[in-house]
C-alpha cells in the first residue's frame, strides 16, 4: 500500500508541478512500512540474472513478480496523469558492479521510475545513478530506502550507475525500475 499522504490532492498537485518544472521528483517513505518490508522479502527470494559486459555494464536484474506493486504504483501514476506501468526489473548492484556512461546509448523520451528497496546504503560505496542531459544540472539518485524517483528523460539524455567499491563489502543496492513512454 501506498503511503496516504501521497494520495491527497494538495501533494498530488505538488508532485505534478516539481515534475513540470524541475523534470524529477524523489517521494520518500512512498511505501507503508509493512508493504516495504513484505517488498523486500519478495525481492530477496528473486532468482537473479548476472549480466556483465566489462565495457559497458555489471549488475544482476530479475523479472518483477509482485502484480499488486505494480497496480498500486499505477493507480498512483494515473492520478499524476502519467502513463500506467507495464513491466518492469528489479535490478541488484554489488560489489564491482557499475553501468558506464555510453555516447551510443541514449534514454528514451520517457518517464523512469525507480523505487528503491535497499535498506541501508553508504553514499561513499557509490552506486549513485546519474542522468546527465545536455545542458542542465544533472540528476543525481542516491540510494535511499523507500523512496520512488521519478525521472523525465528525453533522447539527448546519457545515464550511468558509479561503480560499487569495495567499501560496500556485501551490502546489496536493490531497487525496481519502471521506464513510462512519454507522448510530450
């Protein structure tokens, strides 16, 4: 279940104009304590993937399996008037994991969301995930629990996760992204 206090129309307006004017917005606290923990159980059971390809990428992913976050998440989105979810990844970094920068790799025009699951993170591990446009600021994520990111990119947008050192020892970076076309 959603945090309600997302769901009142003054925030909802809110969350609307940040993401017109400042083109992302990060919700903490976007899950109610109960339905994060249950995410984070179900996330921890995943059979994940490796994909690695040292010039560009190393992380695992898995498929999403929980629907009911998913329909939450996009009745939420249509109250925002943005588009419903369709699928999705749950995306795991660890130690040496990373996705470089690429100027043959372009974002979509497109909405991202990512809810991240994981509980504690340092931000000297790295793991930050950066959205760089061509002129502009550039959009920094760092993880923190609980909290949905909504990003808007368009084709001239470049995106990276900084490598995860070693400083990071076990720890696990653990989040959910969705990627919404967007029309506009």
């Amino acid at each position: 279940m959603l945090n309600p206090i997302y769901m009142q129309p003054a925030m909802l307006r809110a969350i609307q104009q940040t993401l017109k004017t400042k083109k992302s917005v990060q919700l903490h606290h976007i899950l109610t304590p109960t339905t994060y923990a249950t995410l984070l159980r179900q996330c921890e059971h995943l059979s994940f993937t490796r994909s690695y390809d040292p010039p560009h990428h190393s992380y695992a992913f898995a498929p999403i399996l929980d629907v009911s976050i998913v329909q939450e998440l996009s009745a939420f989105l249509v109250l925002l008037e943005l588009p419903a979810l369709e699928t999705g990844q749950c995306y795991q970094f660890t130690h040496r994991d990373y996705i470089l920068r690429s100027d043959h790799s372009h974002e979509k025009n497109s909405y991202v969301l990512l809810l991240e699951l994981t509980p504690t993170w340092a931000p000297y591990y790295g793991g930050t995930t950066t959205y760089l446009p061509v002129r502009g600021t550039p959009t920094l994520i760092t993880p923190v629990a609980n909290t949905l990111s909504i990003i808007t990119t368009t084709t001239q947008h470049r995106s990276f996760i900084q490598y995860i050192n070693y400083t990071a020892k076990k720890n696990k970076r653990t989040y959910l992204q969705f990627v919404l076309p967007r029309h506009n």
